[in-house]
C-alpha cells in the first residue's frame, strides 16, 4: 500500500513478544507493511514474523524502514533503545511498567508520566502513548471494524495534534475506537494503578474512566505530587 499523507505506510515494532506479535498481526490485517525487530539477531524470528505476514530485522533497519515505531519492550529497558536513530520518528510507546520488574525510581515518580520519561531519552522523537493499557489477549480478540456493535477503545496520549491525527487513523485501523485522553503528561492515566489500565470498554466507558481519574486515589496522589495540578492542557487535550 502506497503511503497516504496522515497514514503511516510502514509500521515498525521493536518487540516481537506476545504483544509485539499480535500488533504485528493487526497490523497486517489492517493492510499496513510490518517490520518488527527483536532484541537481537532477527533470524530466530524471520519464520514467525513471515507467517503473519511482516518482516524480521534488527532494530537499526527496522527504524529505518518505518514511518512510525511501535515500543513493545520491557518498560525498563527503555535506556537501551536506540536514541539518535530514533531521532525525528513518530515513536508510540505501548511500555508499561511493572512492580515485578524491580523497583525503579524514575518509573514510579507520580510527578511525570513514564512516556514523559521516554520522551526525555529519545530527544528529537515525536512520543505518542497508545496500544498499551489493554491486554495483549483483549487486543487480540476484540478488533472490530468501524460501526460494529461493541467495538472497543484504546486511549492515546499526546502532544501534537497532527501526531495524535495519525497515531487515532492507526488505532482505529486496527480494530478499535480511538479516545484522546489529553497530552503526553496525561498518558499516566493509562499506566498501572489506574481505573484504565486494563480496560476492554467501549469509548464512552473508557471516556468515563479517564473523566474519574481526578477522584480516583491515583489521581490524587498524582495531583498532590504535581502540586495540585495533574498537567497543563495542551495541543492533545481534549478540554
């Protein structure tokens, strides 16, 4: 498929792990060309990725291919990305952070989001939060197209308008309506802890959630340690 302007022509994913594989799948389902990279030598993985109908490679051809890549990495191996090839890439980042990977001061800070954490290691990257606060499995059974009954939301978090245009056509390519929760700082409320994290919904429920998060305990927590104020509204806030 020809590269439409708004619509990324080439999809990477840096992670070929049970989420990895499954967005891999969406994807070229959706009629996208799909390139994933593992943590190594792409070759254990070529088969796998060739029967869904996508590409191994390493992580340096796969950025290079990719109009937008896709994080589907352990959260605390974010330091090992590749930064500067990164540079100037719409990057969507589905990393979450877990208790049981080890406590991690700069991923638990309720002061700043960890995409905002992402975002300050890959200077010159365009970071999007996305296709992370559903389940791998709910993502895998769940994908509708438009206008079927039931269909289910994913929330995304951003904060450029024209990034969160592309990063929603993605999104709602791949089977799911697509919900802008506000700006990057705001992707917290897709994270762990959260009413959201987790959820299988449909948009207005999953609109619901976020509309709860400055209640919920979390949020409090969160906007105690922002000094009252959860994040300043920006260009992806929806208010």
């Amino acid at each position: 498929m020809d590269f439409e302007p708004g619509r990324i022509g080439t999809l990477g994913i840096l992670g070929a792990g049970r989420l990895g594989r499954v967005l891999a799948r969406l994807a070229v389902s959706a009629g996208y060309r799909v390139v994933v990279a593992a943590s190594g030598d792409p070759a254990p993985i070529s088969r796998a990725m060739a029967a869904l109908g996508a590409t191994a490679g390493t992580n340096a051809s796969v950025i290079a291919q990719a109009d937008a890549v896709v994080l589907a990495v352990p959260l605390n191996r974010y330091r090992m990305l590749p930064a500067e090839l990164l540079r100037g890439k719409l990057v969507i980042d589905a990393m979450n952070y877990w208790w049981g990977d080890g406590v991690r001061d700069d991923l638990s800070d309720p002061r700043t989001s960890t995409s905002e954490t992402v975002q300050r290691f890959l200077p010159g990257a365009r970071v999007v939060k996305a296709l992370g606060h559903m389940g791998y499995q709910d993502l895998e059974d769940e994908a509708r197209a438009a206008g079927v009954p039931g269909r289910k939301a994913i929330a995304i978090a951003g904060d450029r308008a024209d990034d969160l245009d592309i990063v929603c056509r993605l999104v709602d390519e791949l089977g799911f309506d697509p919900v802008v929760a506000g700006p990057l700082a705001a992707g917290i409320m897709l994270e762990p802890g959260a009413e959201a994290f987790g959820a299988d919904v449909e948009a207005a429920e999953l609109r619901a959630m976020l509309g709860r998060f400055p209640s919920s305990q979390r949020g409090i927590v969160v906007a105690r340690a922002r000094g009252g104020r959860l994040w300043e509204k920006g260009s992806g806030s929806d208010d």
